[in-house]
C-alpha cells in the first residue's frame, strides 16, 4: 500500500485521540508540567508495578501521548488539528492541515510499525515530507535544516512569480508553554514548479553552531484548491459540461485555461467521460503537461410546457433505446 493509499485509509477509519485527557492534562500546560505528569504516571501504569489488567495498554498509550506532548512541533501540530475534536469522535483532518508550519529535521521515525497506534503514525509516521522531528546538532557544527509545506497557486506554476508567506515555528517561551513564532518570507515561484518539488532558501533553517554555518529551508511545494482544475503531476484536468446537441452535433466552444481561453473543437458524436487532450497546456516544463478536458453531458430540465413538449416529440421521432442491449 503506497503512501496516499494508506493516507486516505486512516483518514476514514481513525478515531481521535486525546493526549491531553490521557496524561490527565490541561491543553494549557507548561512543558515542565508535560515532563511531571509523564514520570508520575509512568511509575504508576508500568506493567512491571502496576495490577491494573489494562497497564500494559494505559503505559503504551501514555508513552505515545507524552512522545508528542513533550515535542513544542509535535504538540503545535497536534493542538492545531486537534481544537475541535473529542477523544473517540470519528477523526477527518482537513485538507492541507501542515500547511504553512516550520519543522527541523528531515522527517519522522516513530521507531516500528507497532511502537504507537495508527492514530500517531497517521500524523507523524510519514504524513508529510517535511517531516515532525526535532533533531541535535554537534558543537560548531551547521545549524539544522528545516521544511515547511506551502500552498501557492495553479496560476504561479504557469507564470512564475514572487510571493510574501507566512511560516508558523513552534518554540517554548519562558513560561514553558509552546507559541507559534511567525515570520514573513518573500519566496520566488519558479515557472513549471509542480507538486511534491522543494525549493530550497539557502541559510534560512536553523543557526550554527559555533562557527558553523546555517542549515537551510526547503519549501515543499502543493497547490491551493482550484473550482476548475485538478492537478495530477504536471498534467491539469478541466470538466467541460456539454449540452446534447454540442455533443451530438459537434461544436467550437471557447475554454478557460490556466494560460488563457481557447477554442476547442467538441468532435460529433462525443460521448460522457471523453477526454480531450490540448497538448503542451499543461504546467510548462520541458517536456511541458498536457491539459485534458472531460466531457460532461448535461441534460436540460424539463420546467416548462414547451419544454416538455420538445422531450416528447424527441421521444417518438428518435426511437432512441439506450438499453437495447438488455433485450434477448
């Protein structure tokens, strides 16, 4: 099962979890207070103390609650998923979640597919490219690099263009309580950028160590809802709804395109669902995408007598059996 398949499967099927109520928490406690908790409630449930015959589960549900509670990035993303979710309710994060947070490190190893439950690994097991990791750097060494997934325009993948973003980096203050530092940066989008493809600001991860240099920050790129176009790599779909005798008959339609309207010759007798290739539409590249229509047959209402009586006068001169191949 590839990465999205199983992306999608955990979105249906998960229920939400409460860190917070596990570790017997307020949403507002410090990072000491987090630290506490855990080791009282560790010596508590341990399954080598504890004659409770849920120990085993309450330790590995409290280990998991805490290795994200005690992590400022893991627990700013947590809190940010999690502010209108109850322990047990069906648990359907929206669209693009991540988007827009800093991260350091490279990515998440949560240790084994049976280290936390499906919950967890849904979340930080994979569910970004960025990543979910803090990390350590040696003494004079170079600082670590970060990631942050950002949304931009299907617009500014054809065009190219200059754009102002706002990343959110969880850090602890000095209360101990995990906030979100905010900080503009002004992004050049390269023309032809697709999904999935980073673009890297040299020196803008974390500070050196010593005399070590800066890590860098690496934008991974995703595109911002479109009401017109899907996006698959770098070939763009558009759904193109005809009416009958556009198909039937054939016609020249003028299309909408994410570099300009053309016209778009509909062939006679187009049937639903055929797709239409304008070549070289797609987001530019070298080779450039293609851009494929869909045609999408729409059926005129009958609201009116006229109407009706057109319906009707189809229906006996046509002859038209559409499920003639049931007969026999």
């Amino acid at each position: 099962m590839n990465a999205s398949h199983r992306q999608a499967e955990w979105r249906s099927i998960l229920r939400y979890k409460d860190y917070y109520r596990i570790m017997g928490l307020e949403r507002d406690a410090s990072q000491d207070e987090v630290k506490k908790a855990y080791r009282r409630l560790a010596r508590k449930y341990h399954p080598d103390v504890s004659d409770s015959p849920d120990a085993e589960q309450l330790f590995k549900d409290l280990g998991e609650a805490y290795a994200v509670l005690k992590d400022p990035e893991k627990r700013a993303a947590y809190d940010e998923l999690g502010a209108n979710w109850k322990a047990g309710q069906e648990f359907k994060p929206p669209p693009d979640w991540d988007a827009g947070f800093e991260f350091s490190g490279r990515g998440f190893e949560a240790g084994g597919p049976d280290a936390f439950s499906d919950f967890f690994e849904g979340l930080f097991g994979g569910a970004g490219s960025h990543g979910f990791a803090g990390g350590r750097t040696r003494f004079d060494g170079p600082g670590q690099d970060h990631h942050a997934k950002v949304l931009i325009s299907l617009r500014d993948a054809y065009r190219g263009a200059t754009r102002s973003i706002s990343l959110r980096t969880p850090e602890v203050d000095p209360s101990g309580h995990v906030i979100n530092r905010t900080r503009q940066l002004n992004v050049k989008i390269p023309i032809g950028v697709r999904k999935g493809q980073r673009i890297r600001l040299a020196g803008q991860g974390a500070p050196g160590i010593g005399s070590g240099r800066a890590g860098d920050l690496y934008l991974d790129i995703d595109f911002e809802p479109h009401p017109l176009y899907r996006v698959d790599d770098k070939d763009v779909y558009l759904d193109l709804p005809l009416t009958p005798w556009e198909a039937a008959l054939g016609s020249t339609i003028k299309i909408p395109t994410p570099s300009g309207s053309v016209d778009l010759k509909i062939p006679a007798g187009t049937r639903n669902g055929k797709k239409l290739r304008l070549s070289n539409r797609g987001i530019p590249g070298n080779p450039a995408g293609h851009l494929y229509v869909i045609a999408q047959l729409t059926v005129p209402p009958a609201d009116n007598e006229k109407a009706k009586e057109l319906y009707n006068r189809m229906r006996d001169e046509l002859a038209y059996n559409p499920r003639k191949h049931f007969e026999g």
